[in-house]
C-alpha cells in the first residue's frame, strides 16, 4: 500500500514532537512521545489503539484540554494554549445535564458559542443539529429518559451547533451495544458527508475507521506511544456498510491494518508460554469411583458419550410480569458433540444469555431439559464453569488467589504443589505469568477477564460456558483475548457455547453458529457449520478465501431479523445458498 502523500496546503491542526507523562521519578508514566500529525482541511482522520496506549490524552492535547511536557500543537499555525469552541470535542461519555432537556443542553452551547447571533438564529442552530441526528421528537425530553444511543446523538448534535471548524471524537461510540453502535456510524458518516468537517475520531474500531476516515493512523501501545504506519482509505463514498463485506478493498485494507495491530500488540506482550507441566491429576468431576460423591460424578471417567454430549431439548422459560406470563425461550433445541465449540449470536432481548443461564443452573427451566453426559442439569455444578461479561474477581485476593479458590475445591485429593502448577500453568497460560501475584483491583479490565479464562479453564470443566466473556473490552484487547482462549481451548478441547454479539468473534471460535430468532418466544433461526481449519487466529481468517462468505451470512441473518422482523424460512434458505454460492465461485476461481 502506498503511503499517505503529504498535501501541499497548509494543515488546520498540526502536532509537532508532542510529548506527555503523568506523575514524577520512577513513579512516571510517559504516555506518548514523538507524536508528529498533519490533519488537513476537510480530512478524517482515525486513529486506533489499544487501551491505555494513550488516545484520549492525545485528544486532550488537540483540544487544549492539556499542555504537552514536549513538543507543540498548531491550529491554523498558531500554537494552541487552550480550549477553543472552534476545536469541537465529542467524548465516550456524555456529559449533559441531567436537569436539562435535549434542547436546552444542545442551546447552553449555542448561546455560549454564537452570542452575537440574534435569538432567532441561534434558536434555529440548535433545532437544526438536533433535527440532523434524530432527535427532533424528543427534544423536551431530559437525558434520563433516553437511551445511551440518543445521549450520545445529543453530545453529537452539541458539538456540531458549535459549528467547530475541527471537530475531535474520543471514541464516541464504543460503550454503546454493536447493534446501536453501528446505527449510529451510518448516520454520523451521513452527517460528515453533509457537514464536510475536519474530523479526528479517536477509536478501537477498525470497521469503523474504515467506514468513516480518509486516513486510518494506529497509535503504537505505551508507553511512549506514537503514531506508527499510516493506511490511505481510497474508497468512495458513501459506503454501504452491507457491500463493504464484498468490496475488495475493503477487504484488504481490513487485513491490513489488523495485522499490524496485532503485531503491535505482540511486541507489547509476552507469548504466554507456560515452564510448567500440568501435573497429572484428576478433578472432582472426574473421579470414577469416590465414595462419598454423587454416582453421577462417579461415572464420568467412563462415560462413552461422544455425540450428543450436550442437549437441549424443547428448552422453555417462562417469567411472571404484570402483565402476565412472558416467554423469552420457546422450544430451544440443539445437540453438541463432545469436545465441540458452539457460538450463539442474535439480537439483544433474543434469549441468548438465558440459554446459558439455564445451562449453568443459574436459572431455572421452565419446560423441556438439558442433559450433559448423560446427566440432566439441575442446579450449578463444578462439571460447568462460566466465564461472565464481568468477571467477578475478589477485589482483595491476587489473580492467582482468585483462581486457586476453584481449583483448591476441585482438586481435593492434589498435593499443594500439584495445585499450584494448575494455577499457575493457566494463569501463564492467558500472559499473566508476572502479574499472578498482583491484587485483582489493580489489573485491568483485560486482564481480569484473562483471569476468569484461567479459572474456569483450571477447573477442567465438562462444559464451558462464556457469556459475552469479551463485551467490556475494547475491541483490540477483545482480539488478544480471543486468540489466548482458542489457543487455551486448542489444548483442552473442552466442549463450549459462547453467547456473543459479534460476528467475527462468532465465526472466529465456533465449529457451529447458532442463529437466534428475535424474542419473545425466542428460538433456533438458523445454524452455521464453520467449515474453516483449525487452530485459527485472527489474522489467518482474514486471509481466508471463505471467511467473509460466513461473516456475510450472518450479516445478512442479523439484517433479516432487525427491527422485530421475522423473515419467512425461504428467505433464510436464500441467505445460506448465498453463503455457500460465494464459497464454490470462490473455490473455482482459485483452481
């Protein structure tokens, strides 16, 4: 890819050699250093980065929000010493006033801005911007009584009534749900393309960059972060977020840009290679003969079942309102193969979560059953881990303490040293072989999550249950994480069902993908066998020539069953022939 051909005009903003820590002595932490940027007038710029790799100080730094230890930013040549309405800052949270209605907040920042407009007009300004993001029906309502999606459209419509002639997104949309997250990247690029503003956008969304920027720019992981290889986006627009999953460029801009940032992340990180060898012994789960255990525990070390390992058949629940009974799982069936990894995507409210639930025996079955091994779920069981959306650490214990509470309960019958190499074998096994011994408080989300791998990986479960184990996480950790989960899993095999919201993650770990339809009264839509070799990574499915074939039909699966639909069986017919047409025009190209 040829690199980005510097302009001859003038940039608008400019960063020069801008350097920035927090704290003194050996105490420093030097976030960024060597940050060199041209943004010029009408461009989009994106740039992405791994948590903590310093973007939202880079934000404030633009914005004037902070004053660099090194280096100068330049707007308009002139050197920024400060916040400046003309440099317009959208942030990841919203900041509005509560006691304010959607039209007031937006006019606070009219009437501070545009003072010397006559009332009229800058009555004007504020119902334009609110109208332009969708907002003209809630206009007197407060933000309490809006949804994290129309908040954000709110800051949105603020920052744009200030009419900046730069505007900088510190990843405006990354805590929202991927459903409204993605809504809201279509009409803000609809926005952009109206407005023709100068834009920065801070995010950890490559598809988003892509989609939105002229010039995607990764930030390098800290510390001393800075700007590495810049990527042009020479696609016209508009872009139509469906056709991207079959446009060539996008494709390989795609790959591109997530291979580099996964060999950024290598660099930053250990490979988590393991000295230990896992000792040999036996979990309570296991045991063939235990006197005083359940004889369904007793019987799993000779248990011949390989297909139909785990079942579920005719699964109901059924919850009590006040309105009457509310049935969010209607006939739920699905048979897992031994050792099989299953993935469950749908729309939020489809029942996803609750099929787990019930799987853990968290949550009581309303009708039908589950059977693992041979052995109907009732009630949770060591012979089932699950790895939540939070990972429920104890704030006060190490990571290695946090995953020795299972494993001490487990393995009663281990030595002290067999069950410590257990805990210490899957704590270095996730990459956190040097911080095992650090209070749970004081990690990362990240890294917390990684603990919650370990732990219920060290339990040596039958079945592993992952609730959108990666859906707190910025979507580049969200990578990393994934890949040390199929590389723990690669060694055990364990059979698992992942409930997730995202396609590729979906894709990238499951044998089969389980496609629900839209609740109430939620069940199988569709399945998905994922023809693609094992082990996989991230960056080899890319290269896939079959890989977006998938990621198109559960694209269009998702697209059939927004909004409430319910799509008629020829029409998901259409969508799996679809699938498979790609693959075999595909295969025969390539002969």
């Amino acid at each position: 890819m040829t690199q980005f051909q510097a302009r001859p005009d003038a940039p608008v903003l400019e960063a020069r050699g801008l350097a920035k820590g927090y704290g003194v002595g050996e105490a420093r932490n030097a976030v960024l250093a060597g940050i060199d940027l041209q943004v010029h007038e009408g461009e989009f710029i994106a740039i992405v980065g791994f948590s903590g790799s310093g973007k939202s100080t880079l934000i404030s730094l633009l914005s004037g929000l902070a004053s660099p230890d090194a280096g100068e930013v330049r707007f308009k040549g002139l050197p920024v010493s400060g916040p400046s309405p003309a440099r317009g800052v959208v942030f990841q949270n919203y900041a509005l006033m509560p006691w304010l209605s959607v039209e007031a907040n937006v006019a606070l920042a009219v009437e501070a801005v545009h003072k010397a407009l006559p009332k009229a007009e800058r009555r004007e300004i504020a119902a334009r911007y609110i109208d332009m993001v969708g907002l003209a029906h809630a206009r007197d309502r407060k933000p309490a009584e809006l949804s994290g999606g129309m908040r954000q459209r709110v800051s949105v419509a603020r920052a744009l009534a200030m009419r900046p002639d730069v505007l900088l997104l510190d990843e405006p949309l990354s805590a929202l749900d991927a459903l409204t997250r993605a809504k809201l990247q279509d009409e803000f690029a609809a926005i952009c393309e109206r407005e023709k503003k100068t834009i920065v956008l801070i995010t950890n969304d490559v598809d988003e960059a892509i989609l939105l920027a002229d010039r995607i720019l990764p930030l390098t992981p800290g510390p001393e972060a800075t700007l590495g290889r810049s990527f042009p986006v020479n696609m016209p627009r508009p872009r139509a977020r469906s056709a991207m999953n079959s446009d060539a460029d996008f494709i390989r801009i795609r790959a591109e840009v997530t291979a580099y940032l996964l060999d950024l992340g290598a660099r930053r990180g250990g490979d988590g290679r393991s000295p230990i060898t896992l000792p040999k012994v036996v979990p309570i789960t296991q045991k063939a003969q235990a006197e005083k255990l359940p004889a369904a525990y007793a019987k799993r070390a000779t248990s011949p079942i390989e297909k139909r390992y785990v079942e579920f058949f005719e699964l109901r629940k059924v919850y009590p309102t006040p309105k009457g009974p509310l049935t969010v799982v209607d006939g739920f069936d699905l048979k897992i193969n031994k050792g099989e990894f299953i993935s469950i995507i749908g729309h939020s409210g489809c029942g996803k979560s609750t099929v787990l639930s019930m799987a853990a025996g968290l949550n009581e079955i309303s009708s039908g059953g589950i059977v693992l091994d041979g052995r109907e779920v009732s009630g949770a069981g060591p012979d089932r881990a699950v790895v939540f959306q939070a990972p429920s650490l104890m704030p006060w214990l190490t990571a290695r303490e946090n995953v020795a509470l299972g494993v001490n309960k487990v393995y009663p019958d281990a030595t002290p040293a067999e069950r410590c190499d257990i805990v210490e074998y899957y704590l270095q096994r996730v990459g956190l072989g040097e911080a095992m011994h650090r209070l749970a408080a004081d990690l990362s989300n990240g890294m917390k999550q990684r603990v919650g791998i370990a732990r219920a990986f060290a339990l040596s479960p039958k079945l592993l249950l992952l609730d959108e184990p990666f859906g707190m996480l910025d979507s580049l950790t969200r990578w990393e994480l994934q890949d040390v989960l199929m590389e723990v899993w690669a060694r055990t095999k364990v059979t698992a069902i992942c409930v997730t919201h995202d396609v590729d993650e979906a894709i990238l770990l499951a044998d089969r993908v389980v496609m629900m339809s839209n609740g109430p009264k939620a069940k199988i839509g569709n399945i998905m066998k994922v023809d693609l070799p094992r082990p996989r990574s991230r960056k080899a499915l890319l290269s896939h020539p079959d890989y977006y074939a998938y990621r198109e039909e559960l694209l269009d699966f998702l697209e059939a069953y927004e909004g409430g639909a319910n799509p008629a069986p020829e029409q998901l017919e259409a969508i799996q022939d679809k699938r498979a047409a790609r693959i075999a025009r595909q295969s025969r190209a390539a002969e």
